[in-house]
C-alpha cells in the first residue's frame, strides 16, 4: 500500500482518488475551496440553483458512460437536453442534433460527490490550500498555507497548468516543464441572475455569436429553482476584460443579454463570476503527465479529442491512478 496526496477535488481529483482506494492505497485529497468539485460548479441564491462552471457534459467513452448510466439510474444525473438553439445576427435557430446533454440533478457541483461514490473512502481535507512541496527521502512533503505539512510517496496535481506550475517549479526537469508550459488557458466571465418571471421562451440553452456573449441558460429548466439566468462571455471578450472588477463586469454582460433577448428575459439582479482558468485551448497531447512519483492530470489533457470538458478531466483522473497502479 502506498500514500498518495491529490492536490485539487475536482473531478480529475475524485476519481483519480477514488480508483486509487479502490485499489487499496492510502489516499489524502487535499482541496483549497470549502465544497468540492472544482470547475463543475453551483451556486445556491435567494432560491435560485445555478451552474456557473460546466452547465451540463455530455458522455462518449465506454467507462464514463456506463457510470453515467448508472448514475441515471439512480437519479443523480439526468438529460437536460438533446440540442441548444444558436443565435447570430440577430436571429435565433433551433436545434438540428440530438446528442444528450446531461446535468446533475442536484448541481453540476454534486457530480464530484457522485464520482466518489457513497462507501467507505479516501481521506478529503477541504480548505486545504497547498503552498508547495519539497522531495523526501521516501516520497514527497506537502506544505499547506497553514504550515502544516503532509507526507506521502506520491503526488498527484490536478489544478490547472498555472496553478501546477506554481506548485511544482522548482523540481521539474525541463521535459516536464516544458509540457506544462505549453498549455495555454482561456479565461470565462459568467453573469449569475435572478430573473423577474419565467420567460416565455422556448429554449433552455442557446451558443451566441456575439461581440461579447458565447452562451446563455435558463437554470430553472434543470430542476426546481426560481428563474434564473447564466451567461458566459466569449474567451476574447473576457480576456480583454479580466482584471476589471465584477461589480464593473455585471452591468456590461446584462446590457449584451438585454441587446440580445430584449423584453424576453427581465434581470433583476446579478452577479458576475471570473473564471480565470475557464478551459484549455492547447492541450498537453496525453491523458496525464507523468515526472517519477510526480503525476499531474486534468481536463487540459487530452484523452478523447474532444478536450477541455467534464468527461475528459474524469479520464485523466482516471489516467493519472492507472499509472500509478501499473507500477
Ligand atoms: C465557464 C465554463 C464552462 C464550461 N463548459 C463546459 C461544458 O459545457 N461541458 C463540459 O463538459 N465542461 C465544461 N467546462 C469544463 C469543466 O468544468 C472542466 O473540464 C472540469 O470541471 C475540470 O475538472 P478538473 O478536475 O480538471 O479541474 P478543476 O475543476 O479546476 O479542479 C481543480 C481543483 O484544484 C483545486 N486547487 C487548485 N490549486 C490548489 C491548491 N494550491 N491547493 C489545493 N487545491 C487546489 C481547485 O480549487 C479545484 O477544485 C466548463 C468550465 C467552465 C469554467
């Protein structure tokens, strides 16, 4: 048996952890936020229940979808949607594919929860910022923003490249660093809205061509929850405005929703979010990277071609303990 730390509880993060215990190690997940689930995430407010990181994740990969047929089956996940409407120039046009999209019942935060599974498991320590860790003569030592230290053989990273980076620099051979290095990242702004009534629409997502906007969803078409509204800004758009404020943010992305949806959707209050590391737009070419005891995995790894999404970053978890349990 073996200790493992896991930096980050998102969904690489869990189910790296989980196939480890399941293979009988001695697993300690370490996670910087109170709740879990990382970029997967929800917002409860005044009624509302939004999913402002992934809205929903579709499955291709013959293990990811067998676990989200069972989670089906148990009522956990279920299809939100076959198709997303798309707006440009001003025109609105209804969906023309039928691939299910799926969401979490309770949350797109719930799906890290779901991962691990209910039965005796690993360790999860939340509000766990890791600061850095050293080698050991047996393994690796973990500092914590507390100064607390952990120790274990080995270690798993997986928080985006620039977090990694500032984690592990000091002991990656240029190989490693280089990979990492590579990665490049686009940012997201998303807007978070209460809305005065339920609109009377006819879609539940739409993809925007737009100067500012690349998505909107209707929250409350997902499960119980007051009206409410998530738009996420364009990569271009949130990269030109990543450093203003959310307060200046809020009332730029709810004059693009009112130049778009007009008297269709009435705001009445709202939040803007920044996703600095929303989703990867060059990929490390293999489904986790690999430095000796050193792992590092994500959704900036590529393990389907598709990329960047919910499924991906589960299979490089999945990737990242194979690895270790080839050994
Ligand atoms: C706006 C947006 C839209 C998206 N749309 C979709 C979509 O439509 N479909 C889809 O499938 N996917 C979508 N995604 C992508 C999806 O959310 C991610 O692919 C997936 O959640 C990534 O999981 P992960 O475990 O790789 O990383 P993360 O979720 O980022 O997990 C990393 C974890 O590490 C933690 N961490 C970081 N540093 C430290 C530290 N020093 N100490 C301790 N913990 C640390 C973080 O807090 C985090 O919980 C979207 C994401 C965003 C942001």
């Amino acid at each position: 048996m073996q200790s493992i730390i896991v930096i980050g509880a998102g969904l690489s993060g869990i189910a790296a952890a989980t196939d480890l215990h399941a293979a009988g190690h001695a697993v300690t997940v370490l996670e910087k936020s109170r709740g879990i689930s990382g970029r997967s995430a929800t917002r409860r407010w005044e009624g509302a229940v939004l999913d402002h990181g992934a809205p929903f994740f579709t499955a291709r990969g013959e293990r990811f979808t067998t676990l989200i047929q069972a989670l089906e089956e148990a009522g956990a996940v279920r299809v939100w949607t076959k198709g997303f409407h798309q707006w440009r120039d001003g025109a609105l046009t209804a969906p023309s594919d039928s691939h299910p999209r799926y969401i979490a019942s309770d949350g797109m935060n719930a799906l890290a929860k779901h991962l691990r599974g209910t039965s005796a498991t690993f360790t999860l320590e939340v509000g766990a910022t890791v600061t850095g860790l050293e080698p050991s003569e047996s393994g690796w030592t973990v500092t914590l923003a507390t100064g607390e230290t952990r120790k274990a053989d080995a270690v798993i990273v997986s928080a985006p490249t620039p977090q990694a980076l500032n984690l592990t620099r000091p002991h990656l051979e240029p190989v490693t660093l280089a990979a990492l290095e590579r990665v490049t990242w686009q940012p997201c702004w998303a807007l978070l809205a209460q809305l005065r009534a339920h609109p009377k629409v006819d879609w539940r997502g739409v993809k925007l061509t737009h100067p500012v906007l690349e998505w909107a969803s209707l929250e409350h078409t997902k499960r119980e929850s007051s009206p409410a509204l998530v738009l996420h800004a364009n990569p271009a758009w949130s990269a030109a405005h990543l450093e203003r404020t959310a307060e200046e943010i809020a009332p730029l992305m709810q004059a693009a929703a009112l130049e778009v949806f007009g008297s269709d959707l009435e705001i009445t209050q709202a939040v803007a979010h920044r996703w600095r590391y929303a989703r990867a737009d060059t990929l490390h070419p293999a489904p986790m990277l690999e430095q000796g005891s050193l792992i590092f995995c994500g959704d900036w790894c590529e393990t389907d071609g598709y990329g960047t999404r919910v499924e991906n970053a589960v299979q490089s978890g999945w990737a990242a303990a194979s690895s270790l349990l080839g050994r």
